[in-house]
C-alpha cells in the first residue's frame, strides 16, 4: 500500500530563516506530487506541482520554492522566511493514470515568528 | 472546472445520518463530483467520487441527482470522529480532457459538527 510522509511535522522558525520541508512517497511509482498551504482559517491553495524527476510548475508567485531531486521525494524550500510563510503546509500525491484522487500527508504546521 | 457552493456549517447527532448538501449548478458532462474531509490539523482525506451514478463504499454514499446540478453525500451512521470539514470538489478527469496535472480546488467546505 502507499504511505506518504512530511517532516518535520511541526516548526517554528524566524523571519528570515531559510526552510526546507520534505515529503516521501512510498508504494507507487511516478506520482504527481503536489504542494499546498492552509492560512489559518482558510482553504487549501495550491503552490506546486511536479509530474516528474526535476519538473516543477508554480501556481501562485512566492517566495518559496520546490524541488523533486527523486522520483518519490517533494521538497519546499525558501531562502529567507516571511511572517506571511506561516501556515499548514500539505503534501499529496497522485498515481500518473487512472482517477484524480489525491492523497495527502499529515502536514508540517510552520510558525514564522 | 464547475464552482460549487456548500452551506458553512452542520450539525448532526451521533448515530444518525449526515447528509451533506453541494450545489454545481454549471457542472458540465465530463466533470466528477469528489468529496473529501478534512480532521483539525490533519491533511485532507479522500472519501468518494462519482460521475452520474450514486456510488456507495465503506466511508460513505454519494447520490448525485439526475441533472447532475447537485449532490449530497451521506454517512450513513455518524460518530464524533466524523467532526470535520467537507469540501466537496468538481473537476474533468484527467483522462477526459482535464488538465494532465489533476489539480484539485478546495473551497471553504462545510463543517460538520456530530454531538453526543
């Protein structure tokens, strides 16, 4: 079966730190992967998504990045962290054919102080 | 993709059924209706999808209605583990002409609250 982790689960980091959370999949090959955000109290917003090894593709201008340096492993990053960083920050994955399900990680809930 | 529209919050009794209302009037023939949860501060959880027919699991049942305008999803029995959010979530499949990334648009959901 197919598991997906993020870690750390949870961080408090001050602005203008850099970041760098990472996600794993395990249990299937080629996935979509996806990174979202949750500001308190609101929806999820999508900010990237990767199709494969080293492709990435950004949904909204931040400054955060995203790397896919292995098949199965999603990284966010950033060079120096805003106030507005803060958030729940969301992980999933999904299989390359078949249905749109997405399948999502605990979570790393990010505090920038 | 079609926009939805759910009621904000819900109140349901432990052990009965929820039945949780979407409304995507402007769904159009190749887009499915998903549903997914999500639990104070866990990662959404996928619950079911369906097309045009009520389609039914171990989580729950959808019934879609026959214009495809509205859906509702039921948990049959509900516990207080099911206190959460519910997004309900229209999209083309992939393999109908969606975009080939899947992405997924959460609105604000409806929160369900199962009492005791």
């Amino acid at each position: 079966s197919q598991t997906i982790h993020q870690w750390p689960a949870t961080l408090v980091q001050p602005v203008g730190s850099p970041l760098s959370l990472e996600c794993t999949v395990e249990g299937t090959s080629n996935p979509n992967l996806y990174w979202y955000r949750q500001a308190a109290g609101r929806g999820l917003q999508l900010l990237f998504y990767s199709v494969g090894i080293g492709q990435i593709s950004s949904e909204v201008p931040q400054n955060l990045s995203a790397s896919r340096p292995q098949d199965r492993q999603f990284i966010l990053s950033s060079k120096k962290l805003l106030l507005s960083d803060s958030g729940f920050y969301l992980c999933a994955w999904r299989g390359w054919h078949g249905t749109d399900t997405q399948y999502f990680g605990p979570g790393t809930r990010l505090t920038v102080l | 993709d079609a926009k939805t529209t759910q009621p904000p919050s819900m109140d349901c009794a432990e052990g009965r059924a929820a039945n949780l209302p979407c409304n995507h009037s402007t769904i159009s023939g190749n887009e499915y209706v998903y549903w997914y949860r999500q639990i104070h501060s866990q990662g959404p959880q996928y619950i079911i999808h369906g097309l045009k027919n009520n389609e039914t699991n171990e989580m729950a049942s959808l019934i879609i209605t026959e214009d495809r305008k509205s859906s509702t999803l039921i948990l049959p029995h509900a516990t207080l583990r099911d206190t959460a959010v519910y997004y309900c979530i229209v999209r083309v499949a992939t393999n109908a002409g969606g975009t080939s990334y899947g992405k997924l648009t959460f609105g604000q959901g409806t929160i369900l609250t199962v009492h005791p």
